[in-house]
C-alpha cells in the first residue's frame, strides 16, 4: 500500500512519467526473482538505518571519499535482508531491491547515465558542490515543484534556503548522499543510506559506530589511497558486499602507496576494528562505549552470525518439518522474539 501524502503520489507518478515502462525487479540467488510492477510500491518493503554526520566544509572531500570506501566492510558485517517474497536472494537484499524499484532510466536500451541510486561516479576530487551540480546535470525533476523568491536585495540572510536544489537533490538516492542545510546558517552533512534497521537497537549502534569511526580514521590519513584503488572496485565491492555479506571479497588499500589488497569481508572487518575504534577516539568518544559497541561488530565477524545469515540458517532447519510458506513466518516470529530482548544477533540460538 502507498500513503496517502501527496509527496509520495508525486514522487511514483514522477519516476513512472520518466521511466515510461513497468519497474523490473531482477535479483539472483538461490532462489532468483523475476517481477515487475506498475509503481514503485516494492520500495516500502525497504527499511534502512540512516545516519547523518555533519562535517565541516574544508574537510568534506576527505570524509566523503572515506565514508564511500569504508561503506563495504560496513554493510559485509550488517547484513539483515537475506529474502524477498519468499525467495532466497542476496545478505542485504535491500541493496538490489531499492535500486530497481525506484530506476528512472527507460526499461529497454543501453543505460550509459547512472542510476538515481549509485555509490557515484567517482571519488569526490573538487568540493561538495561538484556533488550538487552532479546530481542536477545527470537527473531529471522528479517533482517539478518551485520554491519561495530569494529574499529581496539589500537583506543579509544567514545562509540562501536553496529550495529547488534541496527537493531535488531529496530525489537523488545515492547511497552517501551530501546534505545542504540552512539551519544554523548553513552546514554540510553526509547523509549514510546503506545500512539496514534491526536486528536490534544494540546490532544498529555498533554498525553506525563502526562506520563512523573507520570513515574518520581514514579520512585523517594521505588520501593517497583514492588513487591506488580504483573507484570502480569500490563501487563493485560495495554491490559484493550487499550481495555475499562477510563471504564478499573486497579491494582494500595495502602497506604502500601504491598497493591493494583483496580480503574477504569478514577478515577485513576484523582487521579494521582497531582503526575504527582510533577514529572514534578521536572524535570524543569514550573509550568504553566505543570498546562495547566494537565488540558487537568483531564478535558478528568472528562467528559470521549476521542478521541475515542467522535467517538462512533458522529457515533452513524450519523447513526441515515444514515447507517454505510455513516456515518463512515461524522464523520471522522468531527472529522478534530475539529482538525484544535487545541482545546482539550473534548471540541468537540458530533455529531457537
């Protein structure tokens, strides 16, 4: 079902008006799935954790680039979405989901300009406004709406409300996606898209606080880095990572200037909890809350129990006695009860 809220009509009547075809969802897996749908009423079985970080405008590039690179092993070790409609698809099938039930490109035909929902086209080089001015020479309005007259001369407002550049850049779905806000007279933020909600309150702040501490770490080191990996295996490995979870093999800057490394996700996450847990430090965070929250992270590594992987396994053995219709609202009716206590999904019984 859609909301009644006119934004939400206007945002499905926009991308139908653009696309001029039906939405193709495509998505392989152990049991792939071939649909399609008038509208883009398969987005809302996507829920995403979202986190925003105000940066500061002369250090955004060396944030951004770090957030987009350290998204990967994030999203390897947080993995929550392993099924759709019954099928047995990607760790984070969200990824995949979102990006083609809301594509605006036409349907049929070679596709040679970016999705509305892409990690991007490069790293970031010049400032945050290249992002903006990215974002409206590549995509069409989707809602064609006008904002209010800039104040008349002569009058000194703290920062210039920019309202059309803002409700586009709202219908821009990149995975990092960077914020302009006037409040406050203006800042910067980096809007963090690709996490998933759940399993627990406790599995989604030690994610966030892994994220954001390995994305600070890196952006105080030479960014010589964003040269030696090309961002096209960034990119792919972002996809991989969403794809395999903790199996996903990623490209990682190596010892040297001009080396790389491949790593599967779950050693690299492991590898990174130090760095991670300097970038908090750094940035103020007490040293036992950021111990706790990383423990979470290493422990999910360690054993490979991701949200995901503990619903393949509990499925897998609840269709043992039963068949996948059945099984399939046992092991969610399970998986809320192991919610409800709030403790980390690595420690949840398989099957219990």
């Amino acid at each position: 079902m859609m909301t009644e809220a006119p934004r939400y009509r206007a945002l499905s009547g926009g991308l139908r008006r653009l696309r001029q075809s039906q939405f193709r969802i495509q998505i392989d897996g152990a049991d792939p799935i071939d649909l399609a749908s008038h509208d883009v009423g398969l987005e809302g079985a996507n829920t995403s954790f979202q986190i925003q970080l105000r940066v500061d405008p002369a250090d955004f590039v060396r944030v951004y680039n770090a957030v987009q690179l350290a998204t990967a092993p994030a999203l390897a070790v947080s993995g929550n979405s392993p099924t759709f409609l019954g099928h047995r698809l990607w760790e984070e099938t969200r990824i995949a989901l979102y990006k083609q039930s809301i594509d605006d490109r036409p349907g049929s035909g070679p596709r040679r300009q970016p999705s509305r929902t892409a990690l991007g086209t490069g790293w970031l080089r010049g400032s945050a406004l290249d992002l903006f001015a990215e974002s409206v020479r590549l995509h069409r309005p989707v809602l064609p709406v006008l904002g209010r007259e800039r104040p008349s001369i002569g009058t000194e407002p703290d920062a210039p409300p920019l309202d059309e550049l803002r409700l586009h850049q709202s219908t821009v779905w990149r995975w990092n996606r960077a914020i302009f806000d006037p409040a406050a007279g203006g800042h910067l933020r980096i809007e963090m898209r690709a996490l998933p909600a759940g399993p627990t309150l406790t599995d989604m702040l030690a994610t966030a606080a892994f994220l954001i501490g390995l994305s600070l770490s890196l952006a105080a080191q030479d960014e010589h880095w964003t040269y030696a990996v090309p961002f096209e295996r960034a990119d792919d490995g972002f996809y991989r990572a969403a794809q395999y979870g903790l199996a996903a093999q990623l490209t990682w800057p190596a010892d040297g200037r001009d080396r790389t490394k491949t790593i599967s996700g779950a050693q690299l996450v492991t590898e990174l909890i130090p760095a991670a847990r300097q970038g908090l430090l750094n940035a103020g965070v007490a040293s036992a809350e950021a111990d706790r929250l990383l423990e979470v992270v290493s422990k999910r590594a360690a054993t490979g129990q991701t949200g995901a992987a503990w619903q393949r396994a509990t499925l897998a053995v609840l269709e043992r006695d039963h068949g996948r219709r059945e099984a399939l609202p046992e092991m969610f009716k399970r998986y809320l009860c192991h919610a409800d206590t709030g403790q980390p999904v690595h420690t949840w019984p398989v099957g219990g």
